[in-house]
C-alpha cells in the first residue's frame, strides 16, 4: 500500500497527545484531552484495516496471525518488565495476579488488583484489547465477500453498541465490549470504504473539518469541559475525514521528521510510560517547577519509545517478516514462510 503521509502524522499526533496526557495526569495538571489520542488512533486503526484487505486475499487465520506478530511482541516483552519491576520492588504499587497477569497477555479484559478497573499490568495496554477484539470481528467478516464486509462489520458493533445502552454494570466483560467506544472503529472502517472509492470530501471541505476538530479539541482543553466518547469520536472522524481529503488533493507537506514520529508510534505509546516515571520521580524529589518536569517527562518518554522503536519493535519486525523455516524433502531444500 502506498504510504499515506496524512495517516502517518495523525498517529504521530496521536501518540504525542497521548504522553502529554499521562505526564499532566501525573502532575495533576490539565491535559485530559491528549487522552483524545486514542481516539484518532481507534478511527485510523479501522481505516487502515479496510485499505490494507483491499488487495490481500488473506483467510482470517492469516490475518489473525499477521496483526497478533505485529502487535504482540513488543506489548508482551513491555508488559513482562512490569512484572520482573513489580518483583524488584521498582512499581511497590503494582499487586500481581495471576489471572489478571494471564488476561494481560491474551488481550482480554480482566478485572485488575490495581484499582479494579479493567485494564492491563501495562495500563495503556487497555486499548489494545479493544484493538485485538475489533481484529476478531474483522478477520470474521474476510468469509465474507469484500462487498458485505463492512455491512457485517456495522451489524456487530451497531448491535454491541445498543446492547451497551442496558449494559450498566462496571468492571465486567460485557461493559468493557459494549462501550460506545467500539464504533470509532466502525467509523474508520466506512472512511477506508469511502477512500477506496474515491468518495472522500474535497480540500476545502476537509481543510473545514479539520478547523472544527482542532477548534472543538482546543476549546475543550481551555474550558477543561466535560468530554466523552460522544464528543470526541465525531472530531476525531473530521480529522481524519480532513486529512484524508487533504492527502487526495496532493497538499499535505512532506514532513519526514512527523512521519518517523507515526511510524514510532506504535513504542512511543508502549513505553513512554516508564520513562515519565522516573522523570517525575527525580524531578519532584528535586524540587524542579512542575512545567519543567512535564515537558520533560514528555520529551524523554517520547526520546524512550523511539529508542525502543530502534532496539526492539524494528528489529523484532525484520526478524517475523523475513523469517524462513528451512526444511530437507527427499532431492531438494524447500524454504518456506
């Protein structure tokens, strides 16, 4: 697939947004609506699934197999050194347990000692379930003809979405897939659809959706007003809605430094977390002003995922995707994927 430079730098945003979420959160400063990142990276993440099946012929075991190499690896080995931190004393917080561990390595929604909240030993790992889910429900819908696929893709998650409206009770399995959530997914998929027609808005438009979403987004954050998935799942559909036609039109800039940023994205939200940590635990002991060790902790979480990018996720990634399993059949070597 062709790169598309506008997706590259929503991720980039996204991830960005998403560490200074965590490093304000820290601090109990505002930034709540970097948390918004997830949900541009939920739009584009349904986007790219719909675009990247166009032309592959994949069963569903195939593309099951291709996403979870692609996305296990890096969240597994991050989540084991929670683990061997919380038995070195490094996280005296983090409780381990068992059958919250076990669910945290097979992307499943269980109830954590940590709080009792629904989410992972890696907390930000919580949205990948969400991704591992919506990957289920897409390798389903590939027995399909490519024609139906995103009418089955509407009827499951439209179906979830209304059963969540009677689905009231926190911190259970049910509540966790029946959020309103689910359907930023859903949304990306149509883009995807829409793109692959050829039906995208024009720049104007798009430069237009892409002032609301930015304005919407800003006023929240100034106002520090109440927001929910409601609110932001339509801006983050402008935005990528905008961007997109934007990228159609030929007039997104070529910005290589934001679109190594996206191509990191993936280890700037893995790991970024460790690193703002350990900023924050220094500088406050230190005495630093607060805007000196959140920019910080930012800058150095972010500095963290791309080393991890460099060290661990691309290495990882060469290795999966060139791998041979070289076996002898009688009179000639055969090499496989």
């Amino acid at each position: 697939m062709k790169t598309l430079y506008g997706i590259q730098y929503l991720r980039a945003i996204a991830a960005l947004a998403v560490v200074l979420f965590h490093a304000a959160e820290r601090l109990d400063e505002n930034f709540a609506i970097g948390a918004a990142g997830v949900d541009v990276f939920f739009v584009v993440s349904g986007f790219i699934m719909i675009v990247i099946s166009q032309n592959r012929n994949q069963t569903p075991g195939a593309f099951l197999k291709d996403r979870l190499l692609r996305i296990a690896p890096s969240y597994w080995l991050a989540t084991t050194v929670m683990v061997f931190g919380a038995f070195a004393g490094l996280f005296p917080n983090l409780v381990i347990d068992t059958p919250h561990l076990i669910g945290s390595y097979l992307f499943l929604p269980v109830l954590s000692p940590n709080g009792g909240a629904l989410w992972p030993v890696l907390v930000q790992g919580w949205t990948l379930n969400y991704e591992m889910f919506f990957y289920l429900a897409f390798a389903a819908s590939l027995m399909l003809a490519p024609g139906r696929r995103l009418a089955a893709l509407s009827l499951i998650f439209g179906a979830l979405a209304v059963v969540g409206f009677a689905v009231t009770t926190p911190g259970t399995p049910a509540f966790f897939y029946t959020r309103p959530l689910i359907l930023e997914f859903l949304a990306g998929a149509v883009i995807g659809r829409l793109w692959l027609s050829g039906r995208v808005p024009r720049a104007d438009t798009g430069l237009m959706l892409i002032a609301v979403a930015i304005f919407s987004f800003t006023a929240i954050y100034l106002l520090r007003a109440e927001f929910n998935t409601f609110l932001c799942a339509p801006l983050a559909i402008c935005l990528v809605l905008g961007v997109l036609a934007l990228e159609k039109a030929d007039m997104l800039p070529t910005l290589p430094g934001l679109a190594y940023l996206g191509d990191a994205s993936y280890s700037i939200y893995l790991w970024h977390t460790f690193a703002i940590s350990v900023v924050l635990k220094l500088g406050l002991s230190a005495g630093l002003p607060t805007w000196l060790i959140l920019w910080s902790g930012a800058v150095i979480g972010t500095l963290v995922g791309i080393a991890c990018y460099e060290v661990i996720e691309r290495p990882l990634h060469v290795f999966i995707k060139h791998r041979r399993i070289v076996f002898r059949l009688p009179g000639r070597r055969v090499t496989a994927d």
